[in-house]
C-alpha cells in the first residue's frame, strides 16, 4: 500500500517551460488536492477534485492547470514556468466521508525550481 | 472564506519539557474541524491530533493534547515530555463540513519547534 506517490521528487526548469507533476493514490479517495508550500505562508490550495472528471480552482490558481481522468490520478501542469512558480508543491487526497472528518493523506512533495 | 493564524514562526524547548504551540483561526461556520499537522526535515506531512468542533472535550493522542476553545476561536497544540523527534514544522489547520467545500484544509503559516537535548 504505496498511499500518495508523487513525481517527480525534484525538478528544475528554466523560464518559459512546461512541466506536468503526477499524483497517485491507492486508498480509492474520491477527493485529491494540490497544495503548493512557501516559506512563512504554509501550504496553500492550488486547485482539487471531488471526483473524477471534475476539477476546481483554490486558493492560487493561476499558472497551474490540473486533470482527473482517472479516480487514482491527479495531474498538475505548469503551462509556462515563472520563477515565482518555484516550490515545494504537496498532493493530497481523502475519502468523502465527512462524518468523522476525513484526514487528508498527503504525498512527499515535489520542490520546483524554475530558474 | 476562513484564515488561520500561527503567531509563533519559531519555538525551542528542552527535552522533556512541556511546550505549547498557539492557534487562531476565524470563521463563520459553526460545524467543522481542527488538525494540527507535523512536517520533519524530511518533508513528509504528518496528522498529530484532531479536533471536531461540535465536541466540547479535548482531543489527546498520547503525549499530544490541545486546548479548544470554540468562542475564542483559539487551537492550541501541548506537547507533553518533549522528545527530540518532535523536532519539527507544526502546522494548524481548518476544515469546514460543508460538503462544497471538499474537504479542503486551510493552513496557518506553521511553527518550527526545535527540541533541545
């Protein structure tokens, strides 16, 4: 039972490029998250899913793309990489449940440096 | 739309001392729930305690307990005989139970606690 599997584990891009972070979980979660972590500001929410097939915008947006086509994936993409981008990015996911407060399991992070 | 707040960036004890992590948040909701969350050098996210909102009692998980107060709207974290593997990024975080919401949590920008030998 791998949990939450993040890749890549680091990246570096330059300015400009395009990159895709993978997300897997093997707890048949319908819910899956991305949390980007700065330094003083703790994790903020880029975007999630309640489902496969659905997606909705978080906290910070913009610069970042996402897809679930399928229940276990949840892919997130830098279109054009800014150096603002650059981050330790986290992947999450819970079940629906919400009657006991279903923790989030989050994967091992990604850190981006986009230079 | 809710905020958390941790006033504390950085918090050092000595070994088996008692420290005691501090929390703020703000809402209007009345349902929802707490968690404080541990991150060690090794980046890995990890749940220490939670809390449900409707109950009044404190949650505790061995040497973890906190300190609820609902009017205050104040989550504090206590850790019993400190250990050196408390070590940490602590962080406090807000989920509400409304089912729109998803399941989103919404962090405080985390407290470094450093155990001391």
């Amino acid at each position: 039972n791998a949990g939450v599997t993040q890749t890549p584990k680091f990246r570096v891009l330059k300015t400009g490029q395009s990159m895709t972070l993978l997300c897997a979980q093997d707890m048949n979660h319908e819910y899956m998250y991305w949390y980007r972590q700065d330094p003083g500001m703790g994790l903020r929410l880029i975007h999630y899913s309640v489902g496969e097939g659905t997606t909705a915008k978080g906290e910070v947006p913009d610069g970042y793309n996402v897809s679930r086509l399928k229940k276990q994936n949840f892919l997130l993409g830098l279109e054009s990489a800014a150096p603002s981008q650059t981050s330790v990015y986290f992947c999450a996911s819970s079940f629906r449940v919400r009657l006991v407060g279903s923790p989030l399991h989050f994967g091992n992070g990604t850190r981006l440096t986009v230079t | 739309a809710q905020t958390v707040t941790q006033s504390q960036p950085e918090m050092s004890v000595q070994e088996a001392e008692t420290v005691t992590l501090s929390c703020t948040y703000d809402t209007s909701e009345s349902n929802y729930y707490l968690f404080w969350y541990k991150q060690p050098p090794s980046r890995q996210m990890i749940l220490v305690i939670r809390q449900e909102a409707y109950k009044q009692q404190n949650a505790t998980e061995n040497r973890f307990s906190v300190n609820f107060q609902k009017a205050a709207k104040s989550f504090s974290l206590k850790i019993s005989d400190s250990q050196l593997g408390d070590t940490a990024m602590y962080f406090c975080a807000f989920m509400d139970r409304k089912e729109t919401s998803g399941s989103r949590l919404t962090f405080g920008e985390g407290t470094q606690l450093t155990v001391n030998p």
